[in-house]
C-alpha cells in the first residue's frame, strides 16, 4: 500500500506542474508549436534520465522510483495531448507545425533517454 502512496503523491505533483506550464503556455506565449506538452514531456524525459544516468544501484531505490517516474513523470508527461496536439495541427492546415512537433518532441526526448542511459 505504501507505494499507491508514492505514486499518488508523485503523479498528484506532476499532473498539477503539467497544468500550470500549460496556462503559463496560453497566458505568455502565442504560437501554433504547442511548446507547454514539448517542455513537460522534455521535462520528464531529463527526471528519468538523470535517474537513469546519476543512480549507482540503477532502478533499485523504492520508494524514490515510484515517486518520481511512475508518479511525477508519468503525471508530468502526456503522450495522449501531445497526439491530439499534433493532429489538431494537421487538421488546421499547419502540416509544418505539426511535422516540427513530432520531430522536437521525439528528438529532444528520445536523445534525452540515450543520454541518461550512456555511461
């Protein structure tokens, strides 16, 4: 039960920081790039691999795992908006917004990944 606990805290945290870098998103900057999905996606992508890269015992160290990549990052990032965003693009007409956000996005996190996993 202790790590629903972990979970819930860690995800609570990360869905709420998603949140508020979205409204800053719509409140300060105004483009057809929807850069707050890209920063909370790049954002979680650097949690996970600085876990991967800085942790000696690797993915051992529970509760701290749950907390911060099953809760935090997986509250934090979202696949699922960064789908509908990228098809909203397509269907508005700006086919090359929506190519850039598909490459930033998989670039920027996968090379984040390979990062964290390089030693």
């Amino acid at each position: 039960m202790k790590a629903v606990f972990w979970i819930f805290l860690g995800g609570g945290t990360g869905s709420v920081l998603r949140y508020l870098i979205g409204v800053f998103q719509k409140n300060l900057l105004t483009t057809n790039l929807p850069l707050g999905t890209f920063v909370s996606n790049m954002f979680a992508c650097a949690v996970m691999a600085a876990w991967i890269r800085f942790q000696p015992s690797g993915f051992t160290q529970e509760p701290m795992k749950l907390l911060l990549l099953t809760g935090f990052c997986g509250g934090l990032s979202t696949f699922s908006t960064f789908s509908m965003e990228t098809i909203a693009l397509f269907r508005s007409g700006h086919l090359q917004w929506a190519i850039v956000n598909m490459l930033i996005n998989l670039m920027v996190c996968l090379g984040l990944l390979l990062w964290g996993i390089k030693k």
